[in-house]
C-alpha cells in the first residue's frame, strides 16, 4: 500500500455516469482511490429535480470502488454551490497517521462550498489538487461586472491548483482563458463505458420486435430519437416543431416517427404542441432507467439532441455507442470532439429549427445515409473511452506528485 499514489477523489454524491469509470481507476495496481462524497441522496429514492419524476437508478453506483460519505452539514437532492456542505475533509486528506495521508486530491467542480473547502485544506496539507469541470465559453454569455468578478476568482482558484482534467477541446480552452496558457492541463475525455452500451445495444437488437410492437411504430418507418430531460434549455420543442416541417405537404404525415424519451417540467406543453399540430406520429415514452435505453438506441435511425447550453450531453457518446447517427446543435459541448457536420451526423445553429429540419433530411435521406453515419460515429467513439481517462489522469498524477509513471 505505501508504494501506492493515494488518491482522493471528492465529489458531490453518486453519480451513474462516473461509478463504472471510478471502478476503473480502482483496477490500477499503483494506485489507491478513496472517493469522499457530500451526499447519498441518489443512491436513495428520490425526485430529480430535472426530470420530475421519482428516480432510484438502476446501475450499480458504489461497487467496485472505495468510498465514504462524509458527515453532512447540509443537504439537498439537488446539488449546487451551497449543498451538500459536509464536515471532515480536512482531517480526512491529513489521515490518522504518517502512512495514510493522501498524495493527491482530485476535485470535480470548483463553485460549491464542499469543493472549495476541500481545495483549501489540500493547500494548507501540502496536497497537490487536479481539477475537472464541464464549463467551455461559449455556454454563457460573460461580460461586465460578472466577467470581471469572475476573472478575480479564477486568479484565487489559479493559487488552490495544480493541474486541470479537460473534458473535450471546448473545456480545455475554458481553462486556458482563465487560467492562462501556461497552465498545466492533462485531457481526461468525459466518456462513457463504450463496452457496456455496445453489449447492451447488440442484446437490445434480438428484442427489437418487442418495443416496435409496445409503442405502435411501423418496422418499416425510419425513427428519430430524442432521449433526455423534458426541460426549456433541452429545446425538445424545437425537435417537434422541425418534425411537423418534414411533412410532404400539409395534412400528409412526416414518413418517419419521433420518439421521446424522459419527462421533466415541459412536457405538458410538449404534448400539447404535438395535440394542436394533429399529428400522429409522436410517441412520449416518459422517463426510462439507464439500463434501458440502449432499447431505444437499437430502434432510432437517427437521435437527436437540440440542447441550448449544454456542457457535454454523455447521452451522445451512449447512442454513438449503439452506431446510431447524431445531430445535436452547436451548444452541445461535445459536438466540437465527437461530431463532424455531414460524417457522423449533422450540427445546426441551436434554436434555428428550419436548420435542423434540413439536418433530419440531410440524414435520413436514405437508409445508407443514416447507417454510414452511425458507423463512422461507432468508430470515432471507440477512441473515446475510459482508457484515454486512465491516461490523462496518469500523467497529471505522475506531474505533480514525481512518483507515477504516466
């Protein structure tokens, strides 16, 4: 154990897209990963606040991994700057003794109270800190007094850290503007288990009758996919009304279906919008659990993802996964990594809803069109994964501690 790097990881509570990663470093012979979390409300029942439904998920969230929770101050089930707030970090990163005090602290986030906390005591400990967030510039417009406040903070953060985990090309240039070009920056790639979902998309395809039969949908229709939370920002409406403009003529239906996976705060008005346009072919699948999307992976022709300021959207790398072709607009922050225009899919000005209607007929203007889109997305995924994760954190931990090898 002494010649091990001991890593803390500290990070808000479970969540069901970092447990299989975090499983995945704890596999590393040389390393020692403890994750501290703030809460343990999402291993619990409870209401996400995004989807509006009652949520327990259905992954496995805390094997595979050493983990404590640390003890609570304060706690919500929706975390933010100001929750949860715990107590003992501190003496936790310092150990009871000289052989269990850690030699790193990786952090995810900056603005919580929790992770400036934890930052502050790694400084005070001597402890290097490697920081990974999802923010890139073009999320937000900054400007004035807010630009000013925040370009002040990012000189007190530049003192708390040693090295940043860039999710994607879009987070890398957010750290270099804030942090400087001199800053160091290791790439850890926001991935998914490319694995599971490959597996869970190839049993999926046996079962493929099944779930066409259970929503009413044609076989032989193509299928455009929208999978996430019914919210404003998401721009679902946007998807529906670009639908209604792939019909041929008006009262002709458009020839393929739209499906809609998850639920959230829009949805009466989505379902409204889909009533007063008349058309039949829309399908509100409601909220479905992790383990089971890559059922509705296998059935889409084409997914799509509209969102307005969205840091990264895992659910595309999750249906790439599946082979499927992709169109999310230019504020989904993977799409600078992962789609190319016209090769994976398609990327449209966000909230321009005649673009993306061309994008839908870009795409699904043939059956080989969508599929050799899906390929190439399949292919680009595979380089994509946990394994370039493993390798970026390596070389930051091996930076800043001198006793890794990367």
């Amino acid at each position: 154990m002494t010649n091990k790097v001991r890593l803390a990881y500290l990070v808000s509570h479970p969540i069901q897209y970092q447990a299989p990663l975090l499983r995945r470093i704890a596999q590393e012979p040389d390393i020692d990963l403890t994750v501290f979390f703030g809460s343990d409300f999402s291993v619990r029942d409870y209401k996400d606040v995004g989807f509006g439904v009652g949520v327990k998920w259905d992954v496995p969230l805390l094997d595979g991994y050493r983990y404590e929770f640390l003890p609570l101050l304060r706690d919500t089930a929706s975390p933010g700057a100001l929750s949860p707030i715990n107590r003992g970090i501190f003496s936790r990163l310092r150990g009871r003794n000289g052989l269990d005090r850690f030699d790193v602290l990786w952090v995810h986030g900056y603005s919580a109270v929790n992770t400036m906390q934890g930052m502050l005591a790694a400084r005070s400990l001597g402890i290097p800190v490697l920081l990974r967030a999802e923010p890139w510039l073009g999320d937000r417009p900054r400007g004035g007094p807010r630009l000013i406040v925040k370009q002040l903070f990012f000189k007190l953060l530049r003192g708390l850290v040693d090295a940043t985990l860039p999710i994607g090309t879009l987070n890398e240039d957010y750290w270099r503007y804030y942090l400087g070009e001199d800053f160091p920056q290791f790439p850890m790639p926001y991935a998914v288990d490319n694995q599971y979902f490959q597996s869970r998309s190839r049993e999926a395809h046996a079962r493929r009758a099944e779930l066409l039969k259970e929503l009413n949908l044609d076989p032989s229709r193509p299928i455009i996919l929208f999978a996430s939370k019914l919210q404003s920002r998401k721009r679902c409406q946007d998807l529906v009304e670009a639908y209604r403009n792939l019909s041929p003529a008006p009262g002709i239906e458009p020839h393929p279906y739209l499906v809609i996976v998850g639920d959230g705060e829009e949805r009466a008005a989505l379902e409204k919008q889909v009533a007063e346009s008349g058309i039949a072919g829309v399908r509100f699948c409601g909220f479905r659990n992790q383990s089971e999307l890559p059922r509705f992976f296998d059935i889409a022709t084409v997914f799509v993802l509209p969102s307005r300021h969205e840091p990264w959207g895992l659910i595309v790398n999750e249906v790439m996964n599946a082979g499927r072709a992709v169109i999310v607009s230019n504020e989904v922050g993977s799409q600078a990594d992962l789609v190319t225009d016209g090769v994976e899919g398609c990327v449209f000005p966000a909230g321009d809803v005649p673009a993306l209607a061309d994008a839908l007929k870009k795409v699904l203007a043939t059956p080989e069109t969508a599929a050799r889109m899906g390929q190439r997305g399949l292919e680009r995924i595979q380089t994509w994964s946990y394994e370039e994760d493993i390798r970026g954190l390596r070389q930051a931990i091996a930076a800043v501690t001198r006793r890794l090898k990367p």
